[in-house]
C-alpha cells in the first residue's frame, strides 16, 4: 500500500518559513496570506489492507514522523 | 587519599562537531572525560554524560529527532532514569528535548537566520547540578550558534515548568524567539539538563568569556561528589 503524510505546523505556532515564503510571493505580485509550510512524506507500507496500512502509519507519525507538540498530521492511504 | 576525577562521558553521533571541545573542556576542567560512540548499547562506568552539539543525523526530519533512537541514547535514557546526570548542549538538547527526557522541542529561529554570537544569560537556579557555582540572577556571557534554537512549549505546559522551576537560564535579551526566552530547562527531578548556548566554547577567557566554565565546573564538582560517593 502507498501512504502519504502531511506534517503541518499546528496552528499558532510561529512559522517563520512560511512568513518567508508568503513575503516572496508577495514580492513576485501575489496577493497571499496566512503561508504555511510543512512536509510531504511519502512511503509504501507493507500491509495486505488499507486499515492495516493506516494503523501502522499512525504509528510512525506518533512515535517519529510528527512531534505532537508543534506538529499535526494528515495520513493518505490507497493502493 | 587522592581526590578520584570523575568520569564523564561524550556521546558522539554522525553529524556531532562540538563533541571534541566538549571533551576538550571537561579535561580542562579537571574531569576524566570519555567519548562515547553512538552504536554503543551501553554506557561505561560513568559519572556523567554529556550531549554534544552539532549536527546529528543531519538533523534530518527534526533537529534530535532520529539520534533519539540511537543504541548510545538508550543507554544514556537509562542512566537519567536511574539518577545519572545529563547534560545537553544545543543538539544535545534538541535530542534531550524529542528524547522526552526534557520538556518542549526547539524550532527553527524567528528570524530564519543562523545566529552565532555571545549571548547573555541569566541564571534562574543555582540549586542544580550543574549550576551550583553560580548565583541565582548572575549573567553569564556564553556564544550560541544555532539556527534552530527557538525553545517552545504550549501554554499549559509552560506554566508548568515555571512553577515547578525547571527553566534554569534565561536569554538576558530575545534572541531566536523562544517562548519566555528561555534559553535552558531542566527535568522535574533535576538531574538531567539541556541548553542552547554552548559553555565547553566559553571555558577560557582567551576565547572570550570563560563563564562556560562555571557551569560545567559544577558538573564535573557534582559528578565528582558522585565519584566519592561510590568510591
């Protein structure tokens, strides 16, 4: 199974990245707010089901891929 | 008899650099300091352990967040639990910090740049292992050279930790945007400690500042306290 987490700064934590990159926009003419920045990670899972695959990736986002005090997620999984 | 020097270990990781000075200071500082490879499962007799600063890992995903599980962290979470005293500078505390053996993680600096420069401190607790030879209120002058400096904990937890007086030292003026400008923390039991700036670069006045000195000097004191005990 391929799964796909995104990893996003939780709300009300400073992003400075994201400042960054919503002042260049600006600078290049867009009119934008509220840039954030975070992370894609994809993986292929080896798991016979979509449920199995997902148990298995909220694992690793718990104990690696995000840090819950900073960090949300969102987990994709599909075939 | 003869005053034992306490053995002090430095955990070396791939990505580690301050890991020589690091040895190089405790050495000054009269302490028999020990590196420690990353891959060792478990820790010599040791007095004390030190997290060195630098790079570990690349500091890929999060800064800390992959040599958290190396063999050599393991051991050294072992040896916090069972009393042990640790000590965490800069990538050490980050690695301290996502270990869970010390509150909070440290992001990315407000101002997106590398900062590399002295830093003035103020000591919040003179009552710790590693702080015992200075006062409480002293300003210290030691470098910090991060980009990822910026200590954060949500609200609740910070309140917290300021009841329970685990912030130990605090940026004079801000710095990269932490939370109450708290530049080092300390575990509830307070033997285990993480700071930003580095105080194994500010053990001679030749280099600066030599008040570095005065918070590892109480390490090495407190680990030799240790080493009698034992003896």
């Amino acid at each position: 199974m391929k799964a796909t987490v995104l990893v996003r700064p939780k709300s009300g934590i400073l992003d400075p990245q994201g400042q960054a990159v919503e002042s260049a926009l600006e600078h290049l003419g867009f009119t934008v707010s509220a840039a954030r920045v975070g992370k894609v990670i994809d993986l292929e899972v080896d798991a016979s089901d979509a449920a199995t695959a997902r148990a298995q990736v909220e694992q690793m986002c718990e104990r690696l891929l995000a840090n819950p005090l900073i960090e949300s997620y969102e987990i994709d999984v599909r075939a | 008899m003869a005053v034992p020097q306490p053995r002090i270990g430095v955990v070396m990781y791939p990505g580690s650099n301050d890991d020589h000075d690091a040895l190089w200071a405790l050495a000054a500082l009269d302490a028999e300091a020990i590196p420690v490879w990353h891959e060792q499962p478990e820790l010599p007799a040791l007095d004390a352990v030190v997290l060195p600063g630098g790079f570990s890992y690349g500091d890929y995903l999060r800064c800390g967040a992959i040599a958290r599980f190396s063999p050599a962290t393991a051991a050294v979470r072992e040896f916090a639990q069972a009393g042990g005293l640790v000590l965490g500078i800069c990538n050490g505390f980050q690695i301290l910090c996502e270990a869970g053996l010390l509150p909070g993680v440290l992001l990315q600096n407000d101002s997106l740049q590398f900062i590399c420069r002295d830093v003035r401190l103020t000591v919040e607790r003179d009552d710790l292992p590693f702080t015992a030879r200075c006062a409480r209120g002293q300003e210290l002058v030691i470098p910090v050279k991060h980009g990822d400096g910026r200590w954060f904990a949500p609200p609740q937890l910070l309140a917290e930790l300021e009841a329970k007086r685990q912030v130990v030292l605090r940026y004079a003026e801000p710095c990269n945007g932490s939370v109450d400008d708290v530049a080092g923390v300390c575990n509830e039991r307070g033997n285990v400690m993480g700071l930003m700036p580095h105080p194994e670069h500010a053990v001679d006045p030749l280099l600066g500042s030599a008040d570095g000195a005065l918070i590892l000097a109480s390490l090495v004191e407190a680990a030799r306290e240790r080493a009698v005990a034992l003896a």
